[in-house]
C-alpha cells in the first residue's frame, strides 16, 4: 500500500509547479527500451540492485525485455570520456526512449548534452546529481537529489522525539565546502537552537586524506567513547561521510547514544558491521533486511534509539526512477506530477511515506521547475514510522544562505 505524502513543502507553502519538458507528451506509442547507469557492485551496491530489481521485473533489452543496464568506470573522475560514450552508445539504439543515471555523476550534463543533439525524444533523467545543480538542470528533463534542506530540520526534530538533549555533527571540511553538505549543517543548527536542543561541531580526519579511510574509521572507533562521556546518553550523532558510519554505529551500541538516521540512511548503511550480522540471504528483500536488522538493534537495547530509512535510498532512486519513467512513457504518469512520482517510488517502498521539495537557488531564490529534493519517512528500531515527512518545514530554513567557512 503506497502511504506517499500528499503535500510537497518549499518555502513553507504546497507547490504545484510543472516543467516546459514536464507538461510535454512523453508517451510512446509502440515498443520502447529505458537505459539506466549505475556504478558498480563495489562503489554502490544498492544503485546497482536497483537497476536489477527492475531488470528482474521487465527484462534485460538482450533477453527481449526492455532494461538495458550499463556499470560506469570506478575511478569515472579520471574516465569521463568513457562514462560519456557509455550514456551516448544508449542513444544510438533507435527504441531507446529514456536513460537513467543513478548516481548522476560528473560528466552527465555533458552526456545529456551529446544525446539531446541527436535524440530530443529521449527522457533523460539525473538521480542524485553530484554536478553544479544550475547546471545539470539545463540538460535533464528530471534532476533529484536527497532532500538536505528539508533534512537539516527533520532530523534534528527526530532527534528530539528520541529524547535527545544534544546534536553532535560529525564531519571535515571538504565536506563542509560543498552547498548541499555544508548548508544542511548550518540548517541543522539554527533546527536545534530553535528546538531547545544543543548543537556541537566535532571534526573528524577525511577517508580520502593521508590517513586514508582505516584511519579515519580508527579515530571515530576511539573518539565515540569520549563524545558519548562528554556530552552524554541523550546525544544524537550525526556524520557526513559513509565510511565513519559504522565504527560510529559500533561504539553508540557499546556506550550509548542516538542515532536518528544516515547521511544516505539505509538499513544496510553501518547496522550490518556495527551489529555483525549477515544478510546474504535476504539480499535484495528490504523488509526482511530491516527485521533483522531491527532485531539485533532491539536485542543490544537500541530500541527507541536507532533510526534509518526502511528502505535504501540508491535502491530506491535506480527502481523507482526507472518505473516513473516507464510509467511516463506508457502514458500512465506526468514528469511534473508529484503524486505520480510518490507512487513510483512506493511501488519499491511499500508502508513508508516520502515527500520533497523543488530546489531553490541559495544566490537568487529562484526555485527550479524540474530539479526535486525526496526524503523519505524516519524509522526507528523498536518504534516505528516518526512522521518526519508529514512535519511542515518552517519557511525560515529555506532562505537560510550558504555561508562557506
């Protein structure tokens, strides 16, 4: 049962925004074949398996079906040309009428760029775009990105549900530099000041600096014990980087502490190391991935504690985006119907809630019309659904302005 949030909060008011290519007719009359890039098995596990899921329900275009599902280069900062040759290569199959890249990294404006030359029938759609959002707006006909000003609120709002007294944000400043990271942290203190919650910046070593990522892992697995003695039982942790994640999760099992959710939560984000457990058997099945992860949550005493979103993001963003777009294409769903995009993704997130926002540029406030900020409902181990996506953001956190330090 799809329980997609109704309201689309920006600026603190319901939007109903369309797009020049969003109120266009996407539908194709006939046979048509939808593209998706994803990284690979070892970079992002959870884009891949969603190109799978969907592969798995509609077939791969080499087996008569319509997905066809492409990996870009592990190190694609260095192969670019390759990644755009890749995403090129799609357009040149003449039943090609959508291509997908989750996660739409650098290099795919130009690709956009390069298909919309020869192809301007095909939807071209950048999941979690990591290129300057003004311009990849330009190129797709759909950009999204998880929703950080929206977040910058909502969690430190569930933190304080959790009975937390005090917010520690884990973090560096490469990190700090980039608008979406750096302006949520800002969002982020200004949501507890206004809460009654105190608000702590800790700096943590960067996983790509000399001490590499064993090192920075090192540093959290040692520090936690002493943040937890500091600022005590009833703080919330929250850190930007993945791979401090888990020695983090580790330690706040062992000494206690709040976690609402990750920076890209998923159920598979930290739990499975921190709490040892295996999940090669129910690989792929979310709900039963969070039973157990909520299981053994539950069994060291984190219930009521612990938190993240039920299903993952990146799988979430490859499968839905792929079913929205092929929704679209058979002239069962509009790019600029919200609604029809919630029902895209519920299809894969059957019980949680999602909502977003449309972008607003932090210079001139001018909000775009295809560019979505999505962020899914909070879970808490032993509690449940928080409601975070039904919270009303307060107008005064979307025209906080980005302040790099």
């Amino acid at each position: 049962m799809l329980l997609g949030a109704a309201m689309i909060f920006a600026g603190g008011q319901q939007q109903s925004q369309s797009t020049a290519s969003g109120s266009r007719d996407w539908t194709v009359n006939g046979p048509f074949h939808i593209g998706i890039l994803t990284e690979t098995v070892s970079q992002a596990e959870d884009d891949l398996r969603g190109a799978e899921e969907l592969i798995r329900r509609y077939g791969r275009v080499s087996d008569g079906g319509i997905i066809q599902h492409v990996t870009y280069p592990d190190n694609f900062m260095d192969q670019q040309e390759v990644f755009i040759s890749q995403v090129t290569t799609m357009a040149d199959d003449p039943l090609m009428k959508a291509i997908i890249i989750n996660n739409a990294i650098p290099g795919t404006t130009e690709a956009f760029r390069r298909v919309r030359e020869k192809r301007p029938d095909i939807l071209l759609i950048a999941a979690e775009a990591h290129e300057d959002p003004l311009v990849v707006q330009q190129a797709a006909d759909l950009v999204t990105n998880a929703d950080f000003i929206s977040r910058g609120y909502t969690i430190p709002w569930a933190a304080k549900q959790l009975g937390a007294e005090t917010f520690v944000h884990i973090s560096f400043p490469r990190h700090m530099s980039y608008e979406s990271l750096g302006l949520r942290r800002q969002i982020m203190e200004q949501a507890c000041k206004d809460l009654g919650i105190r608000f702590v910046f800790v700096t943590a070593p960067d996983p790509t600096s000399d001490v590499g990522t064993a090192g920075a892992q090192q540093f959290i697995l040692e520090q936690t014990p002493q943040w937890v003695k500091t600022y005590g039982t009833n703080a919330a942790f929250f850190c930007t980087n993945d791979a401090h994640t888990e020695p983090l999760l580790r330690q706040l099992m062992e000494y206690g502490g709040i976690f609402v959710e990750a920076d890209l939560p998923s159920p598979l984000m930290g739990y499975p190391g921190a709490l040892g457990i295996d999940l090669t058997a129910e690989a792929g099945d979310f709900p039963s991935i969070l039973k157990k992860v909520e299981d053994a949550v539950v069994s060291r005493g984190g219930a009521g504690r612990f938190g993240t979103w039920a299903y993952s993001y990146g799988f979430s963003n490859s499968a839905g985006m792929g079913e929205f777009a092929k929704r679209i294409l058979e002239g069962k769903a509009k790019l600029d119907s919200l609604p029809d995009m919630w029902a895209a993704l519920g299809e894969f997130t059957p019980g949680a809630r999602w909502n977003g926002a449309y972008y607003v540029d932090n210079n001139t406030g001018i909000r775009s019309r295809n560019h979505l900020l999505i962020y899914m409902d909070t879970y808490v181990f032993g509690k449940g659904f928080l409601n975070s996506t039904e919270q009303v953001v307060p107008e005064k956190y979307f025209n906080i302005k980005f302040q790099q330090n």
